[in-house]
C-alpha cells in the first residue's frame, strides 16, 4: 500500500550571543570568545556544538578554534570571531546553522614598565650616572621607541631634593 509521508522542512537555529575575551586585549593577551546565551532551535534539535571561526581582518589567516594565542597577535590587529550553531536535524550528519554571530576586536598596545632602580648612594659633591631601563613584553614589533619620564627629581633620604639634577 501507499503509505504517507510528511517532511517537514528544516528550520534554522538563532545564532548565538557571543562576547571576545579580553574585551580590551593588548598584545600579550590570548584571545577567547565566550558564548553569553546559547543559539535555540525552533525544531527542538540539540544544538549539538559550535563552528568557531576566527580570521585577522586583512589578511587571510583563520583559525577555528576557540582561542587565538597571543603570539599570533600584533598591535593594532582586528580579529573577528565567527560562531555558527550545529545541528543534526535528521540524525544522519552535523549541519551548520544559517545564523551565526560575528564579533570584532582590535588588539592594542601591551604597556611597557621601567625596571624599578636599586637604592642608590652618592657622596655630597659627587655625581652618581644613572641608566634608566626597561621592558616592553611585545616590543610593538620595533615600532615604538622607549623613552622614560623623572616626575619628580631624587630625593635624600630625608625626602630633601637633591639641588643639582640633570638629564641628558
């Protein structure tokens, strides 16, 4: 006999809700993407997991996976994630979702530290040359050029300034 048959068509899940971590990342941050509330299936069907896409914007570098490492990362690059919701509909195969969520990022600069100075000792009427130092944890890639700001001239111990101080 001649038996009916009903298919039913496929409804798309809704793309999720997504957030990039560190939401200010500088250049020595790993960047992750957060999934803030999850995709719904009008259908029912399990949102089985998720496609993760992540690209530099400008270049044709991309990385699915859920996090991008830091050492890939430079100053002033723009990443962008992309997450699509997967299904099986029809219990044979994974099927990307047609809405997916994009979020951007722009990677900024990594602040750079003066190396803290030992106690220093000079006797009166002598000269004491001090070299400044520090570090740059991503050398902005040679970009940047360190320089260095005295606020406030050295003092004794007794918190007198000193009368002579010079800068090169």
């Amino acid at each position: 006999g001649f038996a009916p048959t009903s298919t039913r068509p496929r409804r798309e899940p809704s793309a999720p809700i997504i957030q990039i971590t560190p939401n200010v990342p500088g250049t020595s941050s790993d960047l992750g993407v957060t999934i803030t509330t999850d995709s719904t299936d009008p259908d029912g069907d399990v949102i089985q997991l998720y496609r993760i896409v992540w690209g530099k914007v400008g270049k044709r570098i991309v990385d699915e996976s859920r996090s991008v490492q830091a050492s890939e990362t430079l100053k002033d690059d723009v990443w962008q994630v992309t997450v699509t919701p997967r299904t099986n509909p029809y219990g044979v195969a994974l099927v990307d979702g047609a809405n997916s969520a994009t979020a951007q990022v722009t990677v900024g600069n990594t602040v750079p530290t003066a190396i803290p100075q030992a106690r220093l000792a000079v006797a009166v009427g002598d000269s004491l040359d001090i070299q400044l130092t520090g570090q740059d944890v991503d050398a902005d890639q040679g970009r940047d050029i360190l320089t260095f700001d005295i606020p406030t001239a050295p003092s004794t111990a007794a918190g007198e300034y000193l009368a002579s101080f010079t800068t090169p």
